[in-house]
C-alpha cells in the first residue's frame, strides 16, 4: 500500500501477507511529517527499522514544557533505541491529527508487544540519562534563580530594579523546583506492564468533563 503523506492512520493487506499499517503525523508545530509503518513485528520509521519481537523495556513519557506537549514512547531491544515522539502545542484536543496518529501508533503497538509478552515492563515517565539531565537542568535553574536574587540583595540593587526582578527570578526557580521534583533521582519511577499501557493511553486523552456549574 502507498504511503499517501496524509496525517492520520490506515491499512492495508493481501492474500498471505501480514497486516500493513501506517500512522503519519508531524513531529513538532513547525517540524517535519514523518510516516511510521507497522507490518507484522517489523516497525519502520524515521530512524530505522525495529524487530518488536526483540524489545525487552519500554518507557513512556507525557510531560510539558512551557507550551509544549512532548509524548513519547522509548522502545529498547537487541537492535537498540527505538524512538516513537511527538511534539505539540499545550492545548490542542485529543482529536488533533497529530496527537490522534501518534496516540494510535503507541496504542497500537502495545497492543502487538502485549500480544507477545503482556508482562513487559514499561516505566512511566524519564529513566536513564534523560531523566538525570532534566534533574540537572532543574538543580542549574533553581540555583541560577536563588543566587541572582541573592546576589541582588547583597549588592544593592535599587527597589525598582528589585521589584522588576521578582517575577523572573522567582519563576526561574521554580521552574528549577518542579523539574527536580518531577525527575528526582532518588524516585524509582512507576513500572507498568505493556498490557496496561493501551488503557493508560486512552485515560490520558479523555476528553475533559463539562463545567458542571450552573
């Protein structure tokens, strides 16, 4: 089946031929459209092919950044990192066609990882490196913002100049504060099975409920 470059999700078969599915979507608000195919155990995308068969951790991380929703879903195997990602602007509805595609492709294929091994165990936000960098990147940030604000005390700094600076540099550090928080090194992070993983996919884009207030 063509690839037909639209964002969204298709399939296709033929006769004795393993189910071929194709997920599309754009990686960032200004980033660029990538395709991933789904075809039996084989996963094709932008970095490469992935047996599935091979994978033996997972994680999956759904966090923000300023205005920026990154999702994404880490594949680890005999064959190496496999890197499904996305990025999107804070705010946008589960029924956004970039965010639909990509909730269906990690749907998807925990769905045929669970087929093979519903006991794999998936950790539930940064591990490993990346989560040793956020710390660090959070630990610079509340000591930048702690020592501007102390350094402006001791030196002196007019009360005009004082008060233009308590916003930033209070927001610095907490900036700081909830990074560090949120990527402790000291946290051992949640462990799920794959099995679980379509289900905790779906909670996350339920739609939010009505307000109730009259």
């Amino acid at each position: 089946m063509p690839w037909t470059g639209r964002r969204g999700c298709s399939a296709a078969t033929s006769a004795g031929a393993p189910l071929t599915e194709d997920f599309t979507f754009r990686l960032a608000p200004i980033g660029k459209t990538v395709t991933w195919r789904l075809e039996g155990d084989l996963l094709t995308g932008p970095q490469g092919t992935c047996d599935l068969t091979g994978i033996e951790t997972a994680n999956f991380v759904d966090t923000t950044v300023q205005l920026i929703r990154m999702r994404r879903l880490d594949l680890r195997g005999a064959s190496g990192l496999c890197r499904i990602s996305v990025n999107t602007r804070l705010g946008l509805p589960p029924d956004d066609p970039n965010r639909a595609a990509h909730r269906a492709l990690c749907r998807r294929v925990s769905e045929h990882l669970s087929s093979r091994a519903p006991d794999l165990p998936v950790k539930i936000g940064e591990a490993g490196a990346i989560r040793a960098l956020w710390f660090g990147i959070g630990v610079l940030s509340l000591v930048m913002g702690l020592g501007i604000g102390i350094a402006a005390l001791a030196t002196g700094v007019s009360s005009d100049r004082l008060l233009g600076m308590i916003v930033p540099v209070t927001l610095l550090a907490l900036f700081g504060a909830v990074l560090m928080h949120r990527h402790a090194l000291w946290r051992t992070p949640l462990e799920i099975p794959v099995s679980a993983l379509p289900a905790i996919v779906d909670l996350l884009d339920l739609p939010k409920a009505p307000d109730q207030r009259v």
